[in-house]
C-alpha cells in the first residue's frame, strides 16, 4: 500500500534523528537533494525505484521492507524473502544416477 506521506515522515525523522541536513545527506550518501525534499514533502512525481529506497533505508538506519512497501514496491502480506534454491552440486548428481 503505498503511503508516500507516511514514508517522507519516516524519512524526515530519521535523518534529523541522525542530525542531517539535507545539504548533509547529499553530501555524506550522494542522494539527490530534490530527490530527497520531494519525498518527505510527499510531493514525489514517480514513485523511486526500489535501489533509491534500500539506499535511504540503509543511509538513516531504517527498515528496508517497511520502505519498499510505503513506497509500493512491496504489497503487504507478500512473502517478504525469497531464498535462491540451493544448487545441486556434481557430486550429488553422480549419487544420485
């Protein structure tokens, strides 16, 4: 559920929490100034992209997935991590036949 004044309120917090300016937090993590004004005013014109909000949330110390889903990358209720299948070695192969 996308909720961009929630997430620009979260953002906001977060970087006055760590004692960031906005001038700060491009400086220290490269991010857009703009970028980062349009998302705690909630007055973003595309939705960032996923990479965008994992390097806020890791920037300000915040929770990735509560961000992905603010931002609506991410429907409540999805599975939340999906794990690669492990890969079958050449030796289990062999066994197996």
């Amino acid at each position: 559920m996308r909720d961009f004044v929630r997430l620009g309120q979260i953002v906001r917090s977060a970087r006055l929490a760590h004692g960031l300016s906005l001038n700060g937090l491009r400086a220290k993590h490269g991010f857009d100034l703009s970028l980062i004004s349009r998302i705690e005013n909630a007055s973003i014109r595309s939705v960032p992209t996923p990479e965008t909000i994992r390097r806020i949330a890791r920037a300000l110390d915040l929770n990735e997935i509560e961000l992905l889903q603010l931002a609506g990358h991410i429907s409540e209720g999805a599975p939340l991590r999906w794990e690669r299948p492990r890969a079958w070695r050449v030796e289990e192969i062999t066994r197996a036949a």
